[in-house]
C-alpha cells in the first residue's frame, strides 16, 4: 500500500476517494471560460479505486458517500465566497444587497 495522488473535478469522484480513505489536500480554481473547481487528493491506493470506480466496480457506504459529498460541497463553496469577497471591496458581487 502507497500513497498517491490524483486530480479530479467530479465532486462525486472525490466524495468517493474520501469514503475509500483519501485526503483532501487542495481546491483550485481554474478558468476556463468558466469557473471550475478542482480537487486534488492524496491517500493509499488511489489508482486502484480510481480503476474501480471507472470500472463500476466501486462499493461504497451510501451514508459515509453522502456525508463526503455534502463535506466536499460546504469546503467548495466556502472557499467560493471567501474568494469573492475578500477583494470585493467596492460590494459590486453582493446582488442580495440593495443600492437604493
């Protein structure tokens, strides 16, 4: 057993390798035409579940999956806010708030 690393942007991939007892070491945001969240992971064994996740051989608990998942969605979008509004400091990104 090793450790490895790899990149994904399917939240539900990365849901996955953390149910099968991977770690999240970052979030990075790449522009491409569009905003676009990748996720890189570091945990034993990584290519092995990533072969049976493609496979669709993958087992997994479905309430350790959900949990993963809605862990992955709140880093995600907490980093989403923290960067749009920590150089916003004119509020032009705020819509919810009125310019009345």
């Amino acid at each position: 057993m090793f450790k490895t690393s790899l990149e994904t942007t399917d939240i539900f991939k990365g849901a996955f390798y953390l149910c099968m007892g991977g770690d999240l070491a970052d979030i990075q945001f790449k522009m491409n035409g569009r905003q676009i969240a990748s996720f890189l992971f570091i945990g034993p064994d990584l290519y092995k579940h990533d072969k049976a996740y493609i496979d669709g051989h993958a087992l997994v608990n479905p309430v350790q999956f959900r949990e993963a998942l809605n862990h992955l969605r709140d880093i995600l979008f907490e980093r989403l806010r923290k960067g749009r509004y920590e150089n916003d400091r004119t509020g032009e990104n705020r819509a919810y708030q009125s310019r009345y």
